[in-house]
C-alpha cells in the first residue's frame, strides 16, 4: 500500500495491532527518511498504548513490527513449517499484539493460510492466524543465558527441538553406548512439552528492516518506487518501504 504524504498514514496503520482480528495482514507503505524520527515516535505510543491493554505482559513485548530470526545454538532457525533449518527470508518472524496475547507471524508467508506458527496435540506447524492453536505465544526469557524459551499456554508448555527432548533424553540413557544419533528430518524436528521437563532456549536475532527500510527489487536489479520499477537509488526516499501489521 502506497503511503500518502503524510506519517498519519503510517501511524494509523502501526494502530492497528492493537485491534484483535481473525487473521494478519501486511500493509507496505513508503517511507521517507524524513519522517523516521516521528514514525518511530508514534510507533512507541501505540505499541505502549497496546501494552497497556494488556493484563500480562510477557519478556519480549512492544516489539510488535520488529523482524527477527529464532536462532538454535548450532545456527539453525526456527521456520514456519515448526521445524529447524536455514536462517533466510523464509524463517523471520514478526511478534504482534492481538487481544489473545501474541501471535508468530511468519514475515514474507504469502499465504494466508500458513502465516502463523501453531500448535495442536504437542505438534508444531503452520495455520491461519485466526486458528486457537496460533494465539497465546509467548517468549519468555532466560535470565541467565540471555535467550529465550518459546512458550504457550500459560508458560506451561515450551518449544523443544526434538534432539533436545525429554523424551529422546530418556532414550539416551536407557541405551547409552549403543545410541548413534538421530536421522537428519528428526533432529530438525521440533515440538511441545511441559516447560518443567525443559524446552529450546532460542536467540533472538533482530534484523534492521524496521529501523532502516528496505528495498522491493524486481529480478532485474530495479528498484519500486511505489509507481514504477527503476533504477535503485539509496538517496532517494521514496524507494524505502516499511511494514504495519494488523491482527
């Protein structure tokens, strides 16, 4: 969507993720470096004033429209199928505010249908927004690592990558020397259990999409202006884009 010459149109925008909803939505709008300062100034207003809605706020709030990577500590990502793998495009998420808590929404999903992460029987996978099983996410901080645990229902249940399971604990110890390791789609895996048996502490890795813009380029090099596909100028305010996110 092409904002107009006004940052009003922005911040109405970043409004919306105070609004509760059946399902996310993207808005594009262009945004000119001048008007930076007073969108980031209006951003921090709403998101607060979301915040303060809110009966329980959890370790990662007012982070709304921020771009990030849930990074394991051998690297891999957390992608939106629920499983492990490579940290690009397709595995950043944004962590807005909805009236049931938080939604993981995955960043460049085009489809509707699979924007959220969810959960239903202790499985990890992707849904609709709207769905019971993509709402109340939340992420919890670890004091002493820094990190965070992936958790729902209350901080009662928490993202676990399978090598890092309970269950596959067990099997370790009840086979020891004769345990070679996990097949490759097992070790990616991932899933729910009781945060007392312990969960994934995952990084946080921000990304400057919000902070900075960025550029919608075509396959041929050129750049969108919000008109027509030119040549990529860094000095030129109109090639910059930013996103809101209305639950």
């Amino acid at each position: 969507e092409r904002a107009s010459t006004s940052p009003e149109t922005w911040v109405d925008a970043l409004r919306g993720g105070c609004r509760g909803g059946a399902d996310a939505t993207f808005y594009l709008g262009a945004m000119p470096l001048s008007w930076a300062r007073v969108v980031g100034v209006a951003l921090l207003l709403v998101i607060g004033a979301c915040d303060a809605a809110e009966q329980r706020k959890d370790d990662y709030a007012n982070r709304g429209n921020v771009v990030f990577y849930l990074q394991d500590r051998d690297g891999s990502c957390l992608t939106p199928l629920g499983t492990f793998g490579t940290c690009d495009f397709g595995s950043l998420w944004t962590y807005p505010t909805r009236k049931e808590g938080h939604s993981l929404v995955s960043f460049l999903e085009p489809a509707p249908d699979k924007m959220c992460l969810s959960r239903a029987s202790g499985k990890l996978g992707v849904s609709k927004c709207g769905k019971a099983g993509a709402k109340k996410w939340e992420l919890s901080h670890d004091r002493g690592s820094g990190k965070f645990f992936v958790t729902a229902e209350d901080r009662k249940m928490c993202v676990v990558r399978t090598a890092q399971s309970a269950e596959v604990r067990r099997m370790k110890e009840k086979k020891k020397s004769s345990f070679t390791g996990f097949p490759n789609h097992l070790y990616n895996s991932a899933g729910l259990q009781k945060c007392s048996q312990g969960g994934s502490l995952l990084q946080i890795v921000e990304t400057s999409i919000h902070d900075q813009g960025f550029f919608l380029m075509a396959t041929d090099g050129s750049c969108f202006d919000g008109l027509s596909f030119r040549s990529c100028d860094a000095q030129n305010p109109n090639f910059y884009f930013g996103i809101g996110l209305k639950m």
